[in-house]
C-alpha cells in the first residue's frame, strides 16, 4: 500500500511521501530520480504530488555509534577545550 500524499509518520509527524523514501531516488541521478518522467522536485524532504511514487522498500537498521579515528580524536579536542 502507497502513502497518501497527506500521509505521515505516527511516532514523528514527518511526511511520508517524499521523494526521500521513494524507490527512483537516488542523489547520483540527475534531479536525484531514476525515472525520467517524474518532474524535478525541489524539496526532496517535504511531501509531493509525483505521480511515480512508490514507497521503497528498506530493513530499518539502527545507527552505529561512531568509532572513527575522526571522532576518537574531536572527542579528545572536545575535552581539551572544555566544550
């Protein structure tokens, strides 16, 4: 079942229908959408009306924390300067 343009997440209020969950997103495309038809959206994070939407399908897997060199080492600057 496709979301309703009107349509939102019940723990967050965010839109559902965005071209963020649609399966033809994808930001190494022009305009960020594989299909050809779909009309280039602005916002890709706000509800639209493209008429080629179709929910992607995805596993929700939770964020890891981050273990990099990087962070490891803004950590320790955090901690020099007291923020």
């Amino acid at each position: 079942m496709q979301p309703g343009r009107s349509e939102s997440c019940h723990g967050c209020g965010a839109d559902l229908r965005v071209c963020l969950n649609c399966a033809s997103y994808d930001p190494r495309f022009a305009h960020q959408c594989r299909d050809r038809r779909a009309d280039p959206v602005g916002e890709k994070a706000v509800a639209n009306f493209c008429e080629y939407f179709e929910l992607a399908k995805r596993e929700f897997a939770p964020e890891k924390p981050d273990t990099s060199r990087e962070s490891a080492a803004r950590d320790e600057l955090r901690k020099l300067f007291g923020d």
